[in-house]
C-alpha cells in the first residue's frame, strides 16, 4: 500500500494468532496501538470477529476510530479476487463474493444483512424496539 500510496503513513500492522489473545497480549497489542499515534485503525478479521474486537478496543485506542475493512487487505494483496468492474460499480461486489464462497458467506449476507436492514428501517421509522419483537 505504501508503494501505491507514496503518502501513506502506516502505523504499525498485526496479524493476530489463530487463537484468543491472553490478557497480557492483548493489554501489549492496545497500547502499541494508543503509543503508535494512530488516528485509524483498519481491521479485517472478517466479521464477526473483527466487530467484536473493535467493540471491546475503541474505549482502549480512543481517539483513534477503527474501520472493519474485512476482505479490503486481501483485494489489495491480490489474494481474493474482484468481482468485474460493473458489479462493482453497480455495488453488487457483495454478490460475487456470496457466488464466490457461498457455504461461508450466505448466513452473513442473507440473515444478518436482512436483520440489519430491518432494524435499521424499524430506528428511522420511530419503531425502536418494536421492530425487534
């Protein structure tokens, strides 16, 4: 990214390990990120994962804002592939990877994507909780 992007100042990057973080790592890998000076903080995990992480270290980073950029880091490494240029023009990218991977991604997109959508649709309609019942 920095060669695409001669400006880019970066941080500092972490792949965690395939395993839950013990306290001592994860109170090591908080407070490079609050002394690194960062002021964003781009995570892919994948969700739920890196949604989760993100809700559990904003309080801790703060102020810097966190970005869950999910497969964003393995497009730019030309490790996944893209969908074609319409698609995502036409901001269909999701459906290509859902085609792409359909055992792994078809409960994000369909059922927690739809149960997003609804509640989001219930807020603005004044419902609150009565949208969730």
């Amino acid at each position: 990214l920095k060669q695409r992007f001669p400006g880019l100042d970066v941080r500092g990057s972490f792949s965690p390990p395939f395993r839950p973080l013990s306290d001592a790592e994860r109170a090591q890998h908080l407070a490079a990120i609050r002394e690194s000076g960062a002021r964003f903080v781009w995570v892919g995990l994948g969700a739920p994962k890196q949604e989760l992480w993100m809700a559990g270290a904003a309080p801790q980073v703060a102020p810097a804002v966190l970005f869950g950029v999910g497969a964003a880091f393995d497009f730019h490494a030309g490790v996944a592939p893209r969908a074609p240029g319409w698609m995502r023009h036409a901001g269909l990218e999701w459906l290509f990877r859902l085609a792409s991977e359909p055992r792994r991604l078809w409960k994000r997109y369909l059922v927690t994507n739809s149960l997003f959508v609804w509640y989001a649709v219930t807020a603005w309609l004044g419902l609150g909780d009565r949208g969730r019942r």
